[in-house]
C-alpha cells in the first residue's frame, strides 16, 4: 500500500497552535529517554512559545589572567533562544600550556556554570574529543556527563560532485576536519 500524499511546506504561522503541542509532546516523549530531571507538559508548555524565523545568540567570554596580568586561558561561551528555552554552549576552552594543571580550566569552566544557572539555561553542550583526557576530567567535574544520543555531523565537502562514496574522504579546510 502506497503512503498517503504528502504536502510539505514551510511553516507560515510560528504560533500553529498544532505545532506547539507536537513540540510539547516532542518534548515529553524525548525525555523520557534520558536519565535528567523530568518536566510536566504544562512547564514544557510554559517554555515552548511560537518558533522564531531568527533566534538571538550571546557570546560571553571568560579570561583567565596571571599576577602579572598575561591572559593564560580563556572560556568562550555561546547563550541562544531557539524558542524553547534558552540553551548554552561552551564553545571554546583553552589554557596556555604553560599553565595547564593548576586549575586554571576548572576555575573558566566554574564561572561558566554560573553564568548558566544564573541566567537560567536548560540545557548545556560542550563537544571534545574522547582522547582529550583533562578536558574531560574538567568537564565531567562541573556535572557534565556523554549524552545518551548520538551525534552525527555533515560537513559541506571540498568538490560539489563528490558523493556519498566520498563522504569523510575530503574535507573543506574551514572544517576543521583531517
């Protein structure tokens, strides 16, 4: 049996009432599979007002700086609306080598954490590398833990003919991919 037809558009009123409940419902049954505090439909509701055609984003950036004034680290956060709640990004986190493992990445990171729950973030991201040990131990320190999903990535590729055969083979050098 065929699939009905469908009419696939884009969304004219970003209050649709249909829309909103689908993201409520969206929102209920996706946390269900996650082990993180729960919310009832109605606080799921209160924060799930009409999608946004354009969102606004904040970048607030921490620096860490030695006695003598020299920046040794810095923490660059990302704080964004997509219209259900506004979310956060630890976008960068570096410290110089020369001050690695005096506390220097814990303490950025702390300062993010408060920025967050400050301005009331419901949900946090930060993206390393598994073979990145510290920044793990850092992270995982501020109550950060692997997410249950997974996540996948596209990356535009260098020739506008390569297929999917060539997909990961050849890298655009802006994505900062081997």
């Amino acid at each position: 049996m065929a699939p009905p037809p469908l009419r696939i558009e884009t969304l004219q009123r970003l209050d649709d009432p249909e829309v909103l409940r689908m993201l409520v419902e969206l929102g209920l049954e996706d946390q269900g599979r996650y082990d993180h505090p729960q919310e009832t439909r109605d606080e799921i509701a209160g924060r799930t007002g009409p999608l946004e055609s354009h969102f606004r984003g904040e970048n607030v950036a921490f620096v860490a700086r030695d006695e003598a004034g020299h920046a040794v680290g810095l923490c660059w956060c990302v704080l964004f609306d997509p219209g259900n709640g506004l979310e956060g990004e630890v976008a960068e986190l570096y410290v110089l080598p020369a001050a690695r493992g005096a506390g220097v990445a814990t303490a950025l990171v702390g300062e993010a954490m408060h920025l967050f729950r400050e301005r009331e973030v419901t949900f946090v991201m930060v993206w390393t590398r598994p073979d990145n040990p510290e920044a793990l131990a850092v992270y995982r320190r501020h109550g950060f833990q692997p997410t249950e999903q997974t996540v996948l990535t596209w990356l535009p590729l260098t020739a506008p003919d390569a297929g999917p055969e060539d997909a990961g083979s050849r890298r655009d050098a802006d994505n900062h991919a081997p």
